[in-house]
C-alpha cells in the first residue's frame, strides 16, 4: 500500500507543470576593478622615514600617545567548597543555601 501511495505522488509531481513567470531583462552590470593606484602612494616617503615606528603593535589599541598602562594580574578569592558553611551567615552548607542555583 506505501509502495502504491509513493507511486502515485512521484508520478503526480513528475507531470505536475509549475508556470514560471520570467524576469524582465535587467541591463548585467559589471563593477569594474580600480586600477588608478596614485592616491596609494601619497604617504609612502612618511612610512619609509617612520620605519618600524609606523607599525602597529599591542599598546596601539589600549593606550593613548605617551600613556603607561600597569598591568595587574586577576585576583580570584578563596573557592568555596559545596559542604563548607555558607558564607552569607545562615549556618547552611553552601550546597543548601546559596549553592543551591548552581546545580
């Protein structure tokens, strides 16, 4: 019975005819590569002079011209254990009282 409903459909959609409607024609228009290279060179005798000063390094994005920035490493606190008390004060396990969304 499956073999003859799946015969039917595939035999329905082969010769079922779906009307296509055709796009007016739109003129193809192509960007054409920029090949006028002039305006690229403007700064190149100031890059050269600069040298490797010009390059960008770590500092560029976090500090402003002549700005230290002290780097601190992160501070984590003590970890709480799941059956140590609770440090809110209730006189819970950590597990019963706070704890208890973590899970």
């Amino acid at each position: 019975m499956l073999m003859e409903i799946n015969k039917s459909i595939v035999s329905f959609l082969l010769r079922a005819f779906i009307p296509v409607q055709d796009a007016p024609p739109q003129a193809a228009r192509v960007p054409q590569p920029q090949t006028d290279m002039s305006g690229y060179s403007i700064n190149k005798a100031q890059i050269d002079a600069a040298g490797q000063d010009y390059a960008a390094d770590e500092e560029d994005y976090y500090t402003e011209p002549g700005e230290q920035v002290k780097r601190t490493p992160v501070q984590v606190g003590p970890k709480i254990g799941r059956n140590d008390p609770c440090p809110c004060g209730s006189g819970k396990k950590y597990k019963n009282c706070h704890g208890k969304d973590l899970q």
